[in-house]
C-alpha cells in the first residue's frame, strides 16, 4: 500500500471516516471527519458515471441512488472500531455482489475489509452483542432497502431504454388475440455515452463519438424509427383483408321469426306478416368512405353469436288463428354464425341457428316447441372482385412498404450522418480559426510591444505607434468574432446530439479530437460507375421503385371493376321442429314432431327436411363511367411516375458530376492556399530582414501580417470546404453510413456500438 505524507489522506465515498479515522490512528490525518453528519454528502465522481453506465441510470435517478447509498455507508462512522469494520466488510461484500469495481483509494483496510496495519500490540475492541444485533438488523434493514431501490430504479430505466418494438401480447391461446399489445413508452433521455465522455466541464468527441450520439439521441431519427413499425401494422392489418383506414362496415343485424312456427310464424310463411311480428326490425348502418377498387375479403374468420331472450304480448283483434284477444309469446333465439373470407374472391358460411317458443294460443299443436336450423353457404364473385392476384394486391403493396419505411430511415440517417458530419467539421474548422486569430493577434502585440520599443530608443518615428495599435484593435475584434462563431457552432452541434436540455452538457465545452485530413489525391471511379453505384445504393432510388411497383399492383384494383359483376351463391340448409303436443290443438301432431331439442337436432343431422338453393347474380353496368374514369387516373398517374422516375436518374447524374467537380476545385482551393500561406510566411520573414536592414517599412509588415493571417483562414476555409464537399459526395452515392462504419439495424435500434 502506498504511503501518504501527513495531512493527504483521501477520504472519500468507498474509504469514508473509517479511513481518515485509522489515519489519524497513524497520525497521518488529523480530525478531518470530526463534525457532525452533514446534511447533503457530496457526490463522488467515480458514483454516477458507474451506475449510470453500467444500468443506464438517467443522472436524476442515479445520483438519487448515490447519494442514498452514501448515506447508508456513512452511518459506519458512529459505530465502534470493531462494528465498523464489520459495516465496511458488509459495504465491500456489497458492492462487490452488485457489480461494482472498488477503486485504489488511500485506506489501511484491504478488499475484504481486514487491516494491514500493525497493531502494535493493541487488539481491536469487540462490539458488545447488543451493539452487534442492533447493527445486523440495522444493516439488513438497509441493505434490503438498497437492493429494492436499485431494482425499482434498473426497471424502470429498462423501460425507457428498450428497443422501439410491438410486444405481442402472452397468455393462453385463446384469450391472446384479444389483448392489447404492448409498446414501450418513448425515450425522451439522454444516453449515458453523453456523460460519460464528460470529464472535468469538457467534451472530448470524436467524429464516432458524434455521430454515435446522434443516432442514439436525435429527436427527428428517434421519430423515423416509427415508420418501418407502423408499416409492419399495416402489413398485420392487410392480411386480416381489413379494408383502407377509417372505412367503417355497414352491416345490419335484422331479427326473424321461423316460418311455420307459431302464430307469426303461420302468417309470415301465408305470406300476411306485416314486419310488426314476433322481432322487431333492424336499422342500417352508418354512412360508408367508398374505398376505390376492389374491396379484399375479411381474411380472418369470424365468429358471432346473438341470443335474445323476449316476452312478447300482442292483441289479436282476429281471433280465428290465435283463438285469443291477447297473445303472449315467450321467445328464446341463438342464431352462431361462422364466417371465412376467401382469397379468391369469396366467402363460406356456417350457420346454426335454434328457437324456443312457448305461446297461450289453444290452437298452436305443438307447445312449447324446438326448432333449430344449420346452413352452409357458398358465396363467390366470377367476374369482378374475381382472383388473388387482384385480392392479395394490398397484402403485397403493404409488404413492400415495410422495405420502403426502412429504406426511408436509411434515408433520413444518411441526412443525420451528413449533417452531423458537417456540424462537426465546421466545429472544428471554427477552433481552427481561432487558433489562427489568436495566433494573428499574438503576433500583432509582439509587434506593438517592438514598436514601442524602437519608439522609445527612437529607431521608429512615433506617428507608427498608432498603426500599431489598429492593428491589434482589429485582430482583437476578428478573434472575438471567430469565438463567437465557434460558441454558436457547437451550440448547434449540442443540440443535434440531445434529447432534452442537460444543465451539465449546457454547461460543457465540446473539444473536437478529429481534425479534417486531405489524402494527397482522391481516388474517383469514372462517372458512370458512380452513377450505377449510386442507383444501387442510393435509398431514394429504393423508395421510388417500390412506390412504382406499389402503383402497378394497386392499378388491378381499378382493373378489375371495368368488368360485369357476376356471383354465384349454393346453399344448403336442414331444418327441425319438435316440441309438447297440446291437446286443445284438436290435432294430433306427427310422431316425428313430439320430443324435444334432441328429436330436432336428429331431424337436421338425418336431413330429414333438407333444402337446397342455388343462384346466380348479374350486374352490368351501362356505360361504366366510374370505372372507366377510376382506372384512367390510375394509369396516367402511373405514367407521370414513371416520368419522374426518369427525371430524377438525369438529376442524378447531374448531381455526381456536380459534386465531383466540387470536391476538385475543393482539393485546388486546398492546394492553393496551402501555397499562398507557404509563401506568405516566406514572405513576411524576408520583410522583417529588410525592415530590420531599413529597407522595408512598417507599412510592409502589417501588409503581411494580414496577408499570412488571410492566407491562414483561407486554408482552414478550404479544408473545411473540401470535408463537407467529401461528405456531399459520400451522400449523393448513399455511401454515407458505409464510409462511416454505421450498421442500419444498430441505428434503427437506436444503439450505436460502443467503441
């Protein structure tokens, strides 16, 4: 163990009193820790930057968490020598279990707690056993709240920081699809690699570290990361055959009375029924969002029941079929449906349906009475709405969506990279230029302090001391100026890499490490490579040839309805009926007919009295103007995309070429500047020979000192307009996240890797 001089013990959060108080056994520290507890402990610096990068703790929660932590250490220092250094044992045992690494600090204790000092002879006091119960129950106390605090505090930053993802919901089979998925709520923090590259009020960031930070902390990425989502819900919704958002159903749920079943039933199979019988009516539906095209099936099956439970009491000013004034009827329907879409154009239909009736008429034969019903119905379009090509097309068009929403994050990632890419180089170029102004204005006070000098022994005449004098006025004001500027650069830069204001960054000065290089030439394919690379690579491109493709299937929808419409429907149904004979029927009913639900269900399964239908429909529309116009827009509108299609690969090339022959004039604006700035340093030391031979005058001089100082900001001018011509170029061929070394799916995950 290293041994301090007196008075330098440390003293900190891993050591605490129990460090400083040893050290003052040794006489190296004096009464450092002697006050009392105070109210609001420090934070230590190795506290927050451990938690909050090892469980990605917010700085508010973690430095919560420290300082309860401090606090629950602290209480050490009011036990007895031998309690205490059980409580540090306890601390390091810990700390060591959740994960913490235990820095070198100054302290006569060990890893485990044990001392390795010489006693001198002295053995350490034991706690009393009433001591050692209070302090293992205070201990356990404390230490079960820490660990409920940690885990409440590493699930809820779990939450925030989980992937951007649609969590299907768990259960049993059965009730599964009727629970709400599960979507994370949205990540409004600041990741931790942001303060962890805060040391001492500075960011020290990297080209990588920058562009890191934007892609895990950009609002405008952080909102685009939603698309490819959304358009995998829509995929979802499209092969359940859901219709275009916002296009209610208009369906309508009408009651009915069996025919031959009772005294409504009677006449409704007469043919007297009036509509106001044993169940009411049904009303329509809401108004409907027409839906251009054809419209695909419901693909997922559907099951629906409806049991009604009615008491019925109506007058009979007829009595002849009631033999009653007041007919009273006790109904009970279940009428199941079971229905399946068909990809091909279609539907299949089960259905069961069964009534009870019981009534007070004398003359009904069977009372109360059974009748079910089952029916299989086939339904299918011929002509239009015919085919899964032309059904499926929404199924297909939302599937490639999902490729274009992440194509367009790809694109809006490129935009990120570059413009962070430029931010960070104009940062940089900014520092640059300060550098160069301070060096100007260092430079021109030299020169000034010389001026006096030769004034005082009178070489120069004193009507300079003025030119002097402008001239560290006015590089004085250029260096404020570039400070100013750099100031609102790395604002920016802040802003882009942040989610949410953070009083430390706010407070922090960004120091860039990377520094702008200019390879000795630039290696650039022929034109028409790169353009072929470009419509390859480039997301736009990628955007556009789904979208035409999206427009050709979709054009089947208009396609198909120039068609007749022509449908064909087969049914087959079996009915029963059974119930209580009743004797003032004056009939005796059929022995088939007496029983109960079971004699029915017997007559439908043996297709006692079966049914069969078959029928065909035929629309043909005069004229077809509406579908004539619908398909017409679809392909002129197909036809224009295509044009501008072609019109953005010709802006394409342009767009390479342009940006090729920028980055040329660049590197000669380079070249250039590094060759007047070369020259203008010559230049100013022969004019200080001659001005020192008297050969020159003081005009010459700040002539060049101001020309070397231009010659300076024209070269970091030059540099960074070769950097963002490099960045522009990289863009144009989409080959921006490739020279940058960005993985997609980290990005899209909001995670960039740790370096």
């Amino acid at each position: 163990m290293n041994r301090q001089k007196p008075g330098t013990a440390k003293c900190n959060l891993w050591s605490g009193p129990l460090a400083c108080r040893e050290a003052d056994y040794r006489g190296t520290c004096k009464t450092r820790h002697a006050q009392a507890k105070p109210p609001a402990p420090p934070l230590q610096a190795h506290c927050l930057p451990r938690w909050g990068g090892r469980f990605r703790l917010p700085r508010p929660l973690a430095a919560e968490f420290c300082r309860y932590l401090y606090r629950l250490l602290w209480s050490a220092r009011d036990e007895p020598r031998g309690c205490r250094r059980a409580v540090a044992h306890e601390r390091d045992r810990f700390l060591s279990s959740a994960g913490w690494r235990k820095p070198a600090i100054a302290s006569p204790f060990n890893g485990a707690g044990m001392a390795s000092r010489p006693t001198n002879g002295h053995e350490e006091p034991a706690c009393p056993s009433s001591t050692r119960t209070t302090g293992a129950r205070l201990r356990s106390s404390r230490l079960f709240r820490a660990w409920i605090a940690g885990a409440l505090l590493l699930q809820i930053t779990q939450a925030q920081d989980s992937p951007i993802s649609i969590q299907k919901p768990l259960g049993p089979v059965v009730i599964r699809p009727y629970r709400a998925p599960s979507v994370p709520p949205v990540r409004l923090h600041n990741s931790t690699r942001l303060e962890n590259l805060i040391r001492a009020g500075k960011l020290y960031l990297s080209v990588q570290d920058a562009l890191a930070l934007a892609i895990e902390n950009n609002l405008d990425l952080e909102i685009d990361r939603y698309g490819p989502l959304l358009a995998a819900s829509a995929y979802e919704r499209a092969q359940a055959g859901g219709p275009v958002r916002g296009v209610p159903s208009a369906s309508a749920q009408v009651s009915s009375v069996d025919a031959g079943i009772g005294v409504n039933g009677s006449t409704a199979s007469a043919g007297l029924a009036s509509g106001g019988g044993g169940g009411g009516g049904g009303g329509g539906g809401a108004a409907s969002i027409q839906q251009i095209g054809a419209i695909t099936p419901n693909l997922d099956p559907i099951l629906e029941n409806t049991t009604t439970f009615s008491h019925l009491t109506q007058p009979q000013a007829n009595t002849v079929v009631s033999q009653t004034t007041a007919l009273v009827d006790t109904e009970h329907t279940y009428n199941t449906v079971l229905q399946q879409g068909l990809l091909s154009g279609g539907l299949v239909q089960f259905r069961d349906y069964e009534q009870y009736l019981k009534e007070n008429s004398p003359s009904d034969v069977l009372n109360p009475v059974q009748a079910p019903h089952v029916d299989i119905l086939v339904r299918h379009n011929f002509l239009q709405g015919f085919g899964i090509r032309l059904n499926d097309r929404s199924i297909r068009i939302a599937s490639r969506n999902i490729g274009a929403a992440r194509e367009t994050f790809r694109s809006q990632l490129i935009d990120l990279v570059a413009s962070v890419l430029n931010l960070y180089w104009d940062l940089a170029s900014g520092y640059d230029e300060v550098k160069a102004r301070q060096q100007a204005l260092a430079v021109a006070e030299k020169f000034l302090e010389d001026t006096r000098k030769e004034i005082g022994i009178g070489v120069q005449a004193r009507y300079e001391l003025p030119r002097a004098e402008a001239e560290v006025a006015s590089r004085r004001l250029d260096l404020r100026v570039a400070q100013g500027s750099a100031v609102q650069r790395a604002e920016l830069l802040k802003q882009a890499l942040t989610r949410q204001e953070d009083p430390l960054l706010d407070a922090a000065e960004i120091v860039p490490l990377g520094s702008i290089q200019v390879p000795k030439e630039d290696d650039l394919a022929p034109l028409r490579e790169l353009v072929a690379k470009a419509m390859a690579q480039r997301p736009d491109i990628a955007v556009a040839r789904i979208q035409d493709e999206a427009a050709r299937i979709n054009a089947i929808g208009t396609e198909n309805p120039l068609l007749p419409t022509l449908q064909g429907a087969a049914q087959i149904s079996d009915r029963g009926a059974a119930g209580a004979p009743q004797a003032s029927g004056g009939i005796a009913p059929d022995p088939k007919l007496t029983g109960g639900y079971g004699t029915a269900l017997g007559q439908v399964f043996r297709r006692d009295y079966p049914n069969n239908q078959a029928s065909m429909y035929l629309s043909i529309p005069f004229n077809n103007r509406q579908a004539q116009g619908d398909y017409g827009v679809d392909q002129l509108q197909l036809r224009q995309s295509q044009i501008r299609g072609q019109r953005d690969a010709n802006q394409i090339v342009v767009d390479i070429s342009n940006q090729m022959s920028a980055l040329r004039q660049a590197r000669a604006r380079y070249s250039a500047a590094a060759n007047t700035l070369a020259l203008q340093e010559q230049l100013l030391e022969a004019d200080h020979q001659r001005f020192a031979s008297g050969s020159a005058t003081l005009n010459d001089l700040v002539t060049d000192q101001r020309n070397l100082a231009a010659a300076r900001i024209s070269g970091i001018t030059a540099m960074a307009m070769y950097a963002h011509a490099r960045v522009a170029l990289d863009q144009v061929l989409g080959e921006t996240l490739e020279k940058n070394n960005i993985s997609f799916d980290d990005a899209l995950a909001g995670q960039a890797p740790k370096r």
